[in-house]
C-alpha cells in the first residue's frame, strides 16, 4: 500500500499537537520497511506518540510502527524469553505476561506508549527500568537494507537513556525498531522499595504482595496522579529527574530541608523534578493553553488548542523558575519533531 500524503498528526500524539506529515505509512510487518529502502526524505519513526511534542508540520515521511504479536520464544532454568512486536501496547504487553504467570514488569504498568519505544527511552517507574529485564531486540537498519539484532550490552543503556538516543538514530529515522524479546527470571521477587507503593499494598492489607498485586497498587497510585491523556492531552512525566553531584546535593538540601534525594550507584544524587517545580510555583499553574498539572507537577498538561510553540514556551518558564530557585537544569524527557 503506497504511503498516504498529507495526514493529520493530532490524533497520533498524546499532547494532541497539531501538525501534518507530507507521507504517512502505517508499519504492520518488517517486511514493509524492507520495501521502503532508502529515500531522499526525511523518516521519523513513530510509535504511541506519548513521548513526543509535535512542533508543526512534518515535511517527510512518518513510518507508524504497529507491528503486532507476543510469543514465548524460549524457557531455560532461569528464565522466561518472551517477544513482542513493535506496536504492541506497553501497558497492555506487562497486563498479558503477568496473566501468564511471568512476572517482572508490573512495576512499569500503565506506562503510555508502545513496546518498540520502551528501550529507546530505558523507561523507568517505580524502582526499575526496562532495562534489568531486557534481552534483546531486532531493527530494521535503512543504511544496511537489513534486520540487525542488539543485546543489552550494545543498547547502552543509561537514565531515560540508550544507543539509540545517544546516536541521535530515534530522531534521523535510521533504525526502526520491530521486535524486542524480554528475559524475566523465574526467581521473583517483590519491588516494592517505593513508600508510595508500599503504602498502597499496606492500605490494601497486603503484606506479602504478587507481582499481580504490585501492579494494581502502581495502577491505582498513577491513576490517582496523572491525567488520561484521552481526557486531558499530555505525555507523561516531562522533565528528566535531574542528576547531581553529592556536595551539590548535601549543599540544596542544607538550604531545603525537604529535598527528596536518591543516592545513585555512580555517587551521584537523583533529585525529584515534580518537588523542584512544585517548589518553584509551577504545580496546577499555566501559561496560555499549557501548564503543568495540579496533581502532579512533573506532567505539562495540554489544557486546549496548544501548538508546539506553547509547550516549548511554558518548557522553558518552568526551566528558568527551578533554575532561579535551585540552580539546577531541568531536561525534558520528550523529543521534538
């Protein structure tokens, strides 16, 4: 099927930004981006577009990974290896394996996006990333005119970081992701190091939790913390947990006492973005049709009608009031096209 032209992004981006795409192909198989080939125009690969501020028209071609299917693909002693095409939805993949009986990823429930997307970004939650239980993934390489297989060591993984981003290849559209295989080892053991979480299984008297359990408390704590994006435009967290190093850290919390802190393995401090906005004076405030959310300040809100210039906007208020404030750099999380 050829690629349709002038196709309307608003519906493929949870901002709900508008913005067009000169060509637009939806992506059901990897065979299809085997037929694509090179082209002189520009490709952007597009998953759940939870993770993405659209800026205005695009004057290339989107490729709208939806490949479908999940599948056991291998049991050793330790471990279940479970693969699942590009397009599945995240929330709805860590739902399955867990019906499955294969625990490991409910920490990671209800994020939004797609399977595909979730290395690029090495999404986190709740005490874990994505990473601690990936295997390996297959991509589609538009240089190579071939599926090229990465393990973890060759992702890179880091903080909301991988290979992929750090290439910049998310953004050039030179690898599509297809396929990613998980490894989720057969001795489980419930994370449940986050006070939130365990408050939650607490009220719920649960003492010794299953992974079924733990991922109904972090379903119910995010729904009580973040919009529906269906009801309330946004893309999640959308500032990056800042990263510093311990004397700037003991320094901020001497001038604030209430500073949440997260000593890190490399000796570095994670410090918590929602406090610093909030500190700041940004929770539940706006600036035009964008603001961050009242219940949550980390999750800029499109409260309607927003364009890219709006977001990028009400982005770089809140930078300089933390910055202002704590001296610290907030990045955010989404990219933008």
């Amino acid at each position: 099927m050829p690629a349709a032209l002038n196709i309307d992004l608003t519906p493929f981006n949870t901002l709900a930004l508008p913005g067009r795409a000169a060509r637009y192909e939806r992506i059901t198989s990897a065979g299809q981006l085997a037929d694509i080939g090179q082209t002189e125009m520009r490709r952007f690969i597009l998953g759940g577009g939870s993770n993405l501020v659209l800026s205005g028209d695009f004057d290339g071609l989107v490729l709208h990974m939806t490949i479908p299917g999940k599948r056991l693909v291998q049991v050793d002693g330790e471990a279940w290896y479970i693969e699942a095409g590009a397009g599945e939805n995240w929330h709805d993949f860590v739902q399955w394996t867990l019906a499955q009986g294969w625990p490991g990823l409910e920490n990671l429930s209800l994020i939004p996006g797609t399977v595909g997307a979730a290395p690029i970004q090495n999404i986190g939650a709740y005490g874990l990333e994505v990473c601690e239980y990936f295997h390996s993934l297959q991509a589609w390489d538009f240089e190579r005119g071939e599926l090229i297989s990465f393990d973890r060591a060759a992702c890179r993984f880091g903080y909301r970081d991988s290979l992929f981003k750090q290439q910049g290849w998310h953004l050039s559209g030179r690898l599509a992701i297809v396929s990613v295989v998980f490894r989720l080892p057969k001795q489980w053991v419930a994370n449940i190091r986050y006070a939130d979480v365990a408050q939650e299984l607490a009220a719920r008297e649960i003492a010794t939790p299953t992974a079924p359990d733990v991922a109904a408390a972090i379903i119910a704590i995010r729904q009580r913390k973040l919009p529906d994006p269906a009801v309330m435009p946004n893309a999640g967290s959308f500032f990056h947990n800042p990263l510093v190093d311990a004397p700037t850290a003991a320094r901020l919390a001497d001038r604030h006492p209430g500073l949440p802190r997260y000593p890190q393995p490399d000796g570095r401090v994670k410090l918590a973005a929602g406090w610093l906005i909030e500190q700041a004076g940004w929770k539940g405030k706006s600036l035009g049709p964008v603001g961050m959310y009242e219940k949550q300040a980390l999750v800029l809100v499109n409260r309607g009608g927003a364009t890219g210039a709006d977001v990028r906007r009400t982005m770089t208020a809140v930078q300089a009031a933390v910055r202002e404030k704590f001296a610290v750099e907030l990045s955010p999380e989404p990219i933008f096209l």
